[in-house]
C-alpha cells in the first residue's frame, strides 16, 4: 500500500491512525471501515508517524488481545460516548 495517500485522503488517514492508536479498537473494525487490512495499518502508521513513536505503538499491540479480532465482539467503529468529527 505504497500510495496509500493518493487513495485515502488526509482525514481518513487521520482515523486510521487515531483508531489504531485506540486500545479498545480492533484491526478488523479499521478494516471494515476502510478496507485495510493490519499490514497496511501497520505501513500507514509506519510512515505517518516518528520513528519511536511508531515503536511505542508497536511495543503495546505486540501481543494485545483487544486489537486483535477472534477476541474481541466489538462491531462499532466508535464508543456511544464519542463525539462527531
């Protein structure tokens, strides 16, 4: 997904990121949203954000149950709680 910012725009890539970085949210609801999948959630963050910070994030998935989709029964793309953007 090498041009990944020339199909997804700004905003999108935003979310992806902001859901990603969500402990609560699993990779099979970004894809259901935007039809990508964890390896190329995985790139856009890669590239998106500084190198440590994309360390940070990584070390904290490794191995997280809740982002993962056979644990998890969530199939809302965000809490009742959070506001419209």
């Amino acid at each position: 997904m090498k041009n990944f910012k020339n199909i997804l725009s700004k905003d999108q890539i935003d979310r992806i990121i902001e859901m990603a970085w969500e402990d609560r949210t699993p990779f099979n609801a970004i894809q259901k949203q935007f039809g990508i999948n964890e390896k190329n959630v995985k790139y856009i963050l890669r590239s998106s954000l500084k190198t440590k910070t994309y360390l940070i994030w990584r070390k904290r998935v490794v191995g997280r149950k809740t982002k993962h989709s056979q644990t998890s029964n969530c199939n809302r793309f965000k809490s009742k709680n959070q506001t419209n953007h």
